[in-house]
C-alpha cells in the first residue's frame, strides 16, 4: 500500500526540524538536519499507517497540500511510504503454518531436497504480487 500525505516541517535551533502530519492523530518526529528529517518522516507515516492497516482503523484522507496553513518558520511538503515495504523490513517474525499436501508431492520434494519454507514464501509473494 502505497500513501502519500502533506508534512509540515518546522524548523528548530542547530538546524534541527521537527514533522508533523496534520492529517494522522498522533504522528510526529524530527530530523537533525532537513535530509533526517525527510527520512524521519517517511519511517514515522509508514510506521502509523501499518500500525491502522493491522488494526482496521479507517485510514485518513490526505489533505491537498494548498490548504495548509504554516507558520513563518515552517514548510509543507508531499511525505511517500510504502506500509508493504515497511512491513518486509520490520515484521520479519516467523509464524509457523500447517499444511497438507500429497504424500507423493512430499516424498519426491523431500528427494530433492526442497526447503518448504522457502518454495511457500516465493509463491505466496508471486501470487501476491509483492
């Protein structure tokens, strides 16, 4: 799942930035600098965003970037994420699954030395698209 929502940059002492998304309850970060701080922001959105996808909760509707109002000191700019990628690269965790299969199918895999686990996460990942 792929989103994009309008950030509002505002930037602090030492040239630090904090971010917030006015859209998202709750989704704040900073950067020490404006690339960190680009790159906080794009972890912090995915991160909340998985977090609603797992949870069911209705994800919000991204506001058009001309209706922001900032501050002198502040900025707003278009935040990407991917909760896909986010998700292969922080919800690594194993879970064990049952499965049947013919015992011919088994037997002539366990000739070859297939590695079940491997040939199911390959499938699955073709036939989701990912």
């Amino acid at each position: 799942m792929k989103y994009v929502y309008p950030a509002v940059f505002t930037k602090e002492k030492g040239g630090k930035y904090a971010i917030h998304f006015p859209d998202i309850e709750s989704c704040y970060t900073c950067g020490s600098n404006l690339a960190d701080g680009l790159k906080m922001a794009q972890d912090v959105l995915a991160f909340t965003l998985y977090d609603y996808e797992k949870e069911g909760r209705e994800i919000p509707t991204a506001s058009d970037i001309k209706d922001i109002d900032v501050a002198e000191d502040e900025f707003v700019n278009y935040t990407t994420c991917d909760t896909i990628e986010y998700r292969k690269r922080h919800n690594n965790k194993a879970v064990k699954k049952t499965l049947t299969i013919p015992q011919w199918l088994n037997e002539e895999a366990a000739t070859k030395g297939v590695n079940f686990s491997a040939v199911l996460q390959d499938a699955l990942r073709d036939y989701l698209d990912i």
